[in-house]
C-alpha cells in the first residue's frame, strides 16, 4: 500500500500547500533563537507541537540541506515539514491496510478501502502540504492500534499528541475511550455482550493519561510564552480560531462533506451565487448539475447505503457506535465553532469511517448487495475522479496560466513588498502558495493579502486592516502592489467572487475605496497590478482608519 501511495504522489501535484509558508515563516523567523520567550512564532495553539518540531529539524538538518541545495531557509523548512507528512501518509496507509486486514480478513477489501481514503481529497490535499494535519492523523491511527491491543496508556499517549498536533483531533476521544474500554478485535460480537466487557479501569487510565499530557504539554507551552495570568493565556488559546466566523454553515457543510472525499474544486462558489441570487454571476440549476453536483449526491447516496449496512444487522451495532463516537462530535464543532467548507476540517473522523467502511464491505462481493455495490463504486469514484483532479499536467496548467499574471510583477518586487489580491478565492494565491520551491518564492515567499476575507471577523474592519498593513509595509520600506481587479465595477465570472457570500461586504465596496487611493506605477496587462503611490494623499486617507484596525488574534 506504501508503494502504491508514493506512486500516486508521484504522478500528482499538491493543488495548494494550506499554511505550510505560515508556519515556515514562523520556524525562520526563530531560527538560531531560544524556544522559550514572550510573542514566541513557534507556540500556537491549534498546532502546539508542529512548529516546535519544524524548529528542531531545521536546526539540526538546515546546515545539511544548505550544503545540498541552494534552497533558502524557509524552503528548507518548507522541505521538512512535507517530508514528515509524506513519511507520515506512508506509515498511515500502511497501518489502515494492517487494521483492515484484520478487521475483515479480505485483502481485497482493504487494498480498495485504503487507496481510496488515501486518495480522498481531505487526505490526498494535505499529504504533501506540510500542515499538520496527516501527522495527526498518523499518531491518532498509532493510539486506535494500542488501545485494540489493550495497550491503554500507550493508546492514550499516542491520542494526546495527535491533538497535540492539531487540537481537533481532541474531538476523536470518547470514540477512543470506547475501544480503551472495549479492546477486543471480536465486532462480531453482540453489543449487550461487548458491554458486559467493559474494562472501566483502562477507560480511567485512558482519560487520566491523555488529560494528563495535553495539560502538562499546554501548561509547558504556556510557561515558554511567558505567560503569567489567566487573561494572557486565554488570549494566547484564542489564536487557534483565527478569526473564523462563517455564516451559512449548514450550507457550507453540505458541500463541505463531500469535498472531504471528492475534490470539488471551486464549484461550491456556483452554489453560493445560485443561493445568494448573484446579480454579477448568475448560476441556473442546469449549470449546478452540470458542474459537480452529481459528486455531491455520490456522496450522500454512498453514505445513505454505508449507514444502511451499518443499521441493518445487529451486530454491527458496535462498528456503528464507534463510527458515530468518531464523526458526530467533528460535525457539530464544524458547524459551531469552526469553519466548515475545509475538507482537512473532517480528518479526526476518518480513521473511524475506513473502518465502518471495511466492515459494510466484509462480504462483498459475495453477498451481492446493491447498497455494498454503490458503496465499492464511490470508493472507485473516489480514486478516479481525485487521481485526474490532482495529475501534473492538469495542475501544472493551471500554474501557468496564473504565473503569466505575476511575470513582470515578481522582478519588480522590492524586499518587504506584499501583493494585495481581493480574496482568497483568486487563483493567483493557491498557484504561488503550492510553488514552494519556485523562482517565484525567490529570493523571498511572495506574500499575497487577501483584501476581503469572507467568512472571518476581518472582514469587518477590511478598510482599516489594509490601512494598518499597508503603512506597516512602508514603515519597513517595501510597497504595496495591489490586483487591477478591485477598481472595475463589476467581478468577472472567472474571479471566484460570489456576491452575498457573506453579506457583511460587497463588491461595489472595493472600487469605491481604492478609487479615492493614488497610484503611481503598473505592471502586467488588464489583469496586472496598480502599486499604491506613498504621497501624502494617501497618508492622510489612510493613517485615521489603521486606528481601527482589529488584527487576528
């Protein structure tokens, strides 16, 4: 399964690389630098253990890497942190297959329920990214797999540096106290007798071991911030929402559940603008069902027949509570407190559905059912339909067709300077974060600012955020590019803008803000950029709204 996984990789390109030149940014910006301090880069707390480990790394592989490659510190970082992902995807198939196996005693069973979850687009996106969130994954797989074998304070340990990793992963607990609690591999057991089972004093240490380490490791990060009083520390945990805050969540979740398995790309911004009657982009129900639409009901067809395999026989009661144990508590702290669009959102509950998934798929083919059929075609749809989304050439396409923009504007670039793009929807953006390794990124990242970021509480206080950035950058002598696209009128099709998608903002907003602002010098064609001119106008415009400006926590 490792061999095939790496071969997939190879024959695939990351689409975009989420927050990896994030947390590069920060390890580089600590680098030959104590650990330990106040306004310390590498303590965060969604992520508390990733950047400490890109920092370690780094330091011990940096002077290597810099003999080998002419890479600067930030790509070596940037190396790392995929690498470790990489190995950690590998380790992770490799143990799903093993758990399978077992679990169904059919090789063919687990050779398809394990390259599909691995090319899933949830998993498939951020395999290579350099995010935390496969590394996560990994460590929590290695915790299900003591616990079965009665492993309990192994098992616990494992689990609490998974959300060590990436805190969501917390919400992977009471499915994981149930199998401390209940071990046996035997799912073919009764529930009522399974209960009758119950190992209350490995539940107790299961709990007891992992409170214990997530507190002591958080109590440990705290004490290396500097942090003295319960408001400091309170200010420092609340950085892991990042100012999420979206509106229509139960929409956004709709679509947000298949995109966790099948790669959707920009159709849910159709959904939007059908949704939000977009008066710019205009979307019929036609060119919904011909975008991606028959991707979303895949899905919910697909997991309408798994919960049905799951339902119909009793003795799949257990599989049942532990897959409900697993994904229940993601889904409702998606749609309460964090944002639901993002695949990776939905990575804590996919251990426990290639698990539900293996067991539905137990005897088939031989049972000959049609639920188990449309169950084995998702999973091959998965495969297919993600292997093309991700192939080279397509993504290398699409790099090129975006690179044409910045052309000109990347040797025009003066260190400090940063590029002002109207969202995160631009293509731009995910092109020049996945070129990692790029002449784009060199001699330094090309920062991108998104001007409006929907479904943030930024979004509020957009003006005066870019007020306060924009100064900060000519404070520190760089300048500010910014996209010609925010002076038209009216969004083009192809911009990914959806009117009303969070209807805190408008687009006419845009141009009637930078068209009050000076500029003095241009690059690329129609679609290049304007830099903002540092004259006196612009100062007095724009130093009264920094004031209010409200940065992330």
């Amino acid at each position: 399964m490792a061999a095939l996984l790496a071969i997939v990789l190879l024959a695939t390109r990351p689409v975009e690389l989420g927050d990896t030149r994030v947390y590069a940014n920060d390890i580089v910006a600590r680098l030959g630098k104590s650990p330990l301090g106040p306004e310390n880069s590498i303590w965060e707390p969604g992520h508390l253990f990733w950047r400490p480990l890109g920092w370690v790394l780094e330091s011990l592989a940096g002077p290597i890497l810099s003999r080998l490659t002419d890479w600067t510190p930030f790509m070596q970082v940037s190396f790392l942190l995929m690498a470790v992902s990489v190995l950690c995807a590998l380790t992770t198939v490799v143990l799903w297959h093993a758990m399978v196996l077992r679990l169904t005693g059919s090789k063919g069973i687990a050779f398809l329920v394990c390259l599909a979850m691995a090319c899933s687009d949830g998993f498939l996106l951020r395999v290579d990214s350099g995010s935390a969130y496969v590394p996560a994954l990994m460590l929590l797989t290695f915790g299900l797999c003591c616990l079965s074998a009665g492993r309990t304070l192994t098992g616990a340990l494992f689990y609490a540096l998974s959300a060590l990793t990436w805190l969501p992963f917390i919400l992977a607990g009471p499915a994981m106290l149930m199998v401390a609690a209940l071990p046996s591999w035997n799912w073919k057991a009764p529930l009522r007798e399974a209960v009758m089972k119950i190992d209350r004093r490995a539940a107790v240490r299961f709990v007891v071991g992992s409170a214990a380490i997530v507190l002591l490791m958080y109590g440990f990060a705290l004490y290396a911030m500097g942090a003295t009083s319960a408001g400091e520390a309170a200010k420092w945990f609340s950085r892991a929402s990042h100012g999420y805050a979206p509106n229509i969540k139960v929409v956004r979740i709709a679509s947000g559940l298949p995109r966790s398995f099948l790669f959707l790309g920009k159709d849910a911004i159709l959904y939007k603008r059908y949704l939000r009657h977009d008066p710019y982009a205009p979307v019929t129900l036609w060119q919904i069902a011909g975008a991606s639409f028959w991707k979303v009901a895949a899905f919910y067809l697909s997991a309408a027949c798994l919960l049905y395999e799951l339902v119909r026989r009793p003795r799949s009661a257990r599989m049942l509570m532990l897959v409900g144990l697993g994904a229940v508590p993601t889904i409702l702290f998606a749609i309460t407190l964090f944002e639901t669009g993002s695949p990776e959102r939905y990575l804590p509950a996919l251990l426990f559905i290639v698990l539900a998934t293996a067991w539905a798929l137990r005897d088939f083919p031989g049972s000959g059912r049609a639920t188990q059929y449309v169950v084995a075609g998702f999973l091959v749809c998965v495969i297919l339909t993600n292997v093309y989304a991700f192939a080279a050439p397509r993504v290398e396409a699409e790099n090129s067709e975006s690179m044409a923009r910045v052309a000109d504007l990347r040797s025009r670039l003066t260190p400090g300077s940063i590029v002002m793009i109207s969202t995160d929807q631009d293509d731009l953006d995910e092109t020049v974060n996945r070129l990692a390794f790029d002449r784009i990124n060199r001699p330094a990242p090309m920062w991108m600012y998104y001007i409006v970021n929907t479904g943030n509480v930024q979004v509020l206080t957009w003006r005066q955020n870019l007020a306060a950035r924009t100064l900060q950058v000519w404070r520190n002598g760089g300048e500010v590019w910014v996209s010609k696209r925010v002076w038209s009128s009216r969004p083009m099709r192809s911009w990914n803008w959806a009117e009303g998608d969070d209807p805190r903002v408008s687009w006419k907003e845009l141009p009637q803000f930078f068209s009050t602002l000076d500029t003095d010098a241009e690059s690329g064609g129609t679609d290049g950029f304007r830099r903002l001119a540092r004259d006196q106008q612009n100062l007095a415009a724009l130093t009264p709204l920094a004031s209010g400006a409200q940065p992330l926590p």
